[in-house]
C-alpha cells in the first residue's frame, strides 16, 4: 500500500511541476514593492496590465509601475478570482 501511495504521490508531482514550467511567472515593481503573478493573471481582463504583459513577448519579465503600492494586492485578488476586496 506505501508502495502505491509513494507511486501516486511521484505521478502528481511530476505533473505539478510539469505545470509549473509551463506557466510564466512575471514581475511587478509597484511603487518598490515587488509582486510575481502569471500572464494569465494579467490577461484576463481587458486595460492597462493586459495591455503592458502582451510586451512580455518580447522576452521581459518584468514592468515597473509608479503607483502607490498598498491596494495592489487587492487588484491582484480581483484578478485572479474575480472578487473584488474592498477596504473598510
């Protein structure tokens, strides 16, 4: 049975990490604070991100944007699961 589970555990790794190599993970310098997201993430809806990550193929793997940094990770969250966080 330890012989099945180890088997079982080694094939989903190899698929994870076989995913992991197929996306491409970006970054983000907002305002001097650093964030790592995907392409995906960025394209998934139409403006200003999507628009600077089609440069992306042109072999960079990283944008700098001069905003304020503390509400990015709100927009990240919307982005990836498309609920909007609001402040209080």
């Amino acid at each position: 049975r330890l012989s099945l589970n180890r088997q079982a555990f080694c094939k989903g790794l190899a698929e994870a990490t076989a995913l992991n190599n197929a996306q491409i993970m970006y970054q983000i310098d907002v305002g001097g604070v650093s964030f790592h997201t995907q392409t995906e993430v960025l394209q998934c809806y139409e403006g200003m991100l999507a628009a600077m990550s089609s440069d992306f193929s042109n072999n960079l793997d990283h944008m700098f944007l001069d905003r304020d940094p503390t509400w990015f990770p709100l927009v990240l969250h919307f982005l990836r699961t498309g609920d909007a966080l609001l402040p209080e």
